[in-house]
C-alpha cells in the first residue's frame, strides 16, 4: 500500500492530536446529531487529559460530525496540530470505541488499516426489467463506478449512469465496453463485477474487451444502490472480505523469495529500523497488533528513530521522544516513499511483527 494520503499530514510539525470516532447516522441510532455531540465532549475531555493545547483541541472538536450526508455506518478520522487541522479522513467502518491520542506522532495505523485491501475495481449494475429480446420496447439502465475498495464505501469513485434503448444495447454495449476498459486501465482494475438482469448483462459482457472480460465476476441480488455508498455494496463486502490486493500480494511474494535465499530482506523491529535508517526500505509488511507494547526512540527527523535513547544521543540528536513503534515506522516509510503491506497473522507471522523487502540487498552479510 502506498501512503501518499498520509503526506499532507506529515507536512504539519507536532504534537499532534489523534481523534478516531463513530459518525454513524442510521436507524439504529434514534439521535444521530446527539451521539455526535456526546462525542464530541468526551474526544475535548480525553485530549485535555492527555496535555493538548486548546486550540488543537477545538480545531478536532469543529471538524467532528461534519459526515451528515454520509447514510450508514462509518466513522471518522481528525488530525489536528498547533489548533489547525492537519488531515480529515472518513473511515468505512466505525472504530469500535472512540479514541482520542495526544503526542509527538499522530496515531495513523488505524487509519491505514481502514485503507486496507486498496483493491481497484469497476463495478456495474444493469437494470432491464422487459422482454429479453432486442426488438422489445423499454431502455437498459446502467450504473457503473471505478473505485477502490473500501473508501468508496464513504468516498464515492468516478460514476457512470446511462439509459439506452434495447433496440440499441448490442452496439451500445460495445462502445460502453471500451469506455469501462479505459477507465479500468486507468486504475489498474483488478475485477470487474457486474450485476443486474442475466440477459442484458450477458451481452455486455461479451461485447468487454477481451482484457477486461477476463477479470469479470457476475453477482446476483444486488438491490438498490444508496447515495455517498458504493455501487453493490453488499456484494464487494463479501467478495472482497479478507483478500490481499494484487500489489501487495506481489510485494509480499518477493518478500518471501528473498527471504529465502538470504537476499535483499530482513525480519524483526531492529532489522527494520536499521533498514529505514539508511532509506533501504521498498516495502514494510506489519502484522497489525494495536496492543503492541513495542516502542522506538525517534527525534525530529523521520529517519532519526532507533531501539535506544543512547543511540540516538550517540549521533548528536538532543530532542528525543518515546514513541509507538507503528507510529515511528509510519512516519519513516512516508518520508522514504517506502510502502506498507498488513499482513494477518494468520497468514505470515513475522518476527516481532515485521519484515521489509529492500531496495538493495547489502553488500556483505549482516550479522
């Protein structure tokens, strides 16, 4: 995963207050607006117990709740610094508390997690209700986004919406299909789903660009798209559930394949540190752990970060902090460009929860 959504923040110099929070507006909720507010006093009550200065507190506080036209369950991320807000983020699923952080380095592996799989998709919905036959009356209604799942949960992708006539949906189809494949180049779209009546979607999706065919999945039961909601929803939920994108699952592979002929790789926290320290890291994969006690001294820079206070006082370095080791490590990769793959455990446990895949394997063996 690339973390360029991460860089504006960094761009802001800390302390930084970290707020996660439950926005939801839905019909389990009787007071919406309530529950917001009620949040709202307890993140400016958590970040004054933390030692937050009131401006950063009040920046946080203005930018909570300001989702309304967002349906459904979501929730939010607020990153303020020095009374301005340094990143705003909506999160496709609700945190399962609110939190409120006060320190050096904003708290972003719940966010980053909630951008996890990053999968770009094309997903279409065909609505034809009428004869199955292309001398029938009645129009064939699509609706189609490119997104990346799951922001498009809370952050609608690029929409398409059009009405054709039956008499037209063999040609028709084949020009939307080259207009589908052109978008779905442009992100690199790894499935193609498609839903609606089987006749009319049949004949779209023979008429794909053989590219894009190939990466086709049919859903059924797709029901009624929401506004500010991705298009079928429900359906890429399960179809995506648990799923790694192909990036990463190609950056996970090399990982491996060096590993295990001792090349350009390394495992555990101070492997990982001395890599970042010298701006060796292509690739950090995390098992995400949010009770890690693991810590990591760091100073000013995002390179200055090490498993010792006296390490980095050898190197000249006076203002020094204790910090999250997933914080530090965070802040390093968005500074060296580096990216970050989540990894369940249950799929590779790593050493101390962490491997990186280098852009240079060194040129003699590490002890």
């Amino acid at each position: 995963m690339r973390l360029s959504f991460l860089e504006p923040l960094y761009k802001q110099p800390g302390p930084y207050a970290s707020v996660y929070l439950d926005t939801s507006r839905h019909s389990a909720i009787d007071d919406p607006d309530a529950a917001v507010d009620l949040s709202r006093r307890h993140l400016r009550n958590a970040l004054a117990s933390e030692g937050a200065d009131q401006a950063s507190i009040t920046a946080a506080a203005d930018a909570v709740g300001g989702d309304m036209d967002i349906p459904g369950v979501h929730g939010q991320a607020v990153f303020t610094a020095h009374g301005r807000l340094a990143l705003l983020d909506e999160l496709p699923t609700p945190p399962a508390h609110d939190t409120a952080h006060f320190g050096t380095l904003p708290d972003t592996m719940p966010l980053i997690v909630q951008h996890s799989p990053e999968i770009p998709y094309v997903a279409v919905h065909v609505h034809y209700g009428g004869r199955h036959s292309t001398d029938a009356t009645g129009t064939v209604r699509i609706e189609a986004e490119i997104g990346v799942w799951p922001l498009t949960k809370v952050t609608p992708g690029h929409r398409l919406n059009e009405e054709i006539p039956v008499t037209d949906w063999l040609n028709a189809a084949k020009v939307l299909g080259g207009e589908l494949e052109g978008h779905a180049r442009r992100i690199n779209a790894e499935e193609v789903v498609v839903a609606g009546d089987v006749w009319a979607r049949g004949i779209l999706v023979r008429r794909l660009p053989a590219p894009l065919r190939g990466r086709v999945t049919t859903v059924e039961g797709a029901g009624e798209s929401q506004p500010r909601r991705a298009l079928l929803e429900h359906r890429l939920e399960s179809l995506f559930s648990g799923r790694m994108a192909e990036h990463d699952r190609s950056l996970l592979a090399g990982f491996l394949a060096q590993r295990a002929r001792d090349g350009a790789s390394a495992e555990g926290l101070a492997e990982a540190v001395s890599a970042l320290q010298r701006g060796q890291v292509k690739a950090l994969f995390l098992n995400n752990h949010p009770e890690s006690p693991l810590r990591l001294w760091i100073g000013p820079e995002p390179s200055q970060l090490a498993l010792t206070e006296q390490e980095l006082r050898s190197y000249g370095i006076q203002d020094i902090r204790e910090e999250r080791a997933d914080a530090a490590l965070t802040r390093a990769l968005v500074d060296t460009r580096a990216e970050l793959v989540v990894v369940p455990e249950q799929q590779l446990r790593l050493h101390d929860g962490v491997g990186v895949l280098l852009r240079y394997a060194d040129p003699t063996p590490r002890t």
